[in-house]
C-alpha cells in the first residue's frame, strides 16, 4: 500500500513572502534563490510524507525545518487531511512567538 500523501494549501500571502524571500536570497548572491526554492520544495515533499512528524510551536501548529535554509514552513493539518501553509519563516529574524 503506498503512504498517504498529504494535499498542501497555501495562501496569496504566504506565497507573496515566498517570492519576497526568493528575491532576498538572489540580491544576496545569483542563483542563490533557486536554491532556496529548491530546498522549499523539497521541505514540502517531507511534509507531505510525514506531517505528524515535525515540532508543535502551538496547540495546533506545527513547524518543520528546511534542510539548508534557515527557515521553517509553519503549518496545520486540516480534519480533510489537508495541510495548511500558514507561513514561511526565516528563522533568524523575529522569534517566532512573536508571532502568535
């Protein structure tokens, strides 16, 4: 039987911060974000595998690490098996309990 794969939903905002963070890593050096998205992407391939794995930061969200990045998508898994992008951190700027 193959695993069940998690859909992903994500909002026009968390998606407008995704491409703000893409252009901050291409001003930092060229084709420095490519490789962000590349390891975006592949954070939401492990989530979609395995969202049950990654920390809790609250009662209902939780928090999984890119792999070369400093950053962290923060998210919920809906009752309809759907898993909620709430946000795309950098995880060295604000802490993140600022933010709830």
């Amino acid at each position: 039987m193959l695993p069940k794969v998690y859909q992903i939903r994500i909002s026009s905002a968390v998606k407008l911060d995704l491409i703000d963070l893409v252009q901050f890593y291409e001003n930092q050096e060229a084709g420095l974000g490519n490789k962000f998205i590349d390891d975006y992407e592949s954070t939401i391939a492990r989530l979609q595998q395995s969202p049950n794995s990654y920390f809790f930061v609250s009662d209902l969200l939780r928090r999984i690490p890119f792999s070369k990045f400093q950053c962290s998508i923060i998210y919920s898994i809906n009752n309809n098996d759907t898993i909620e992008i709430v946000m795309v951190k950098d995880m060295r700027s604000k802490p993140l309990k600022d933010f709830y």
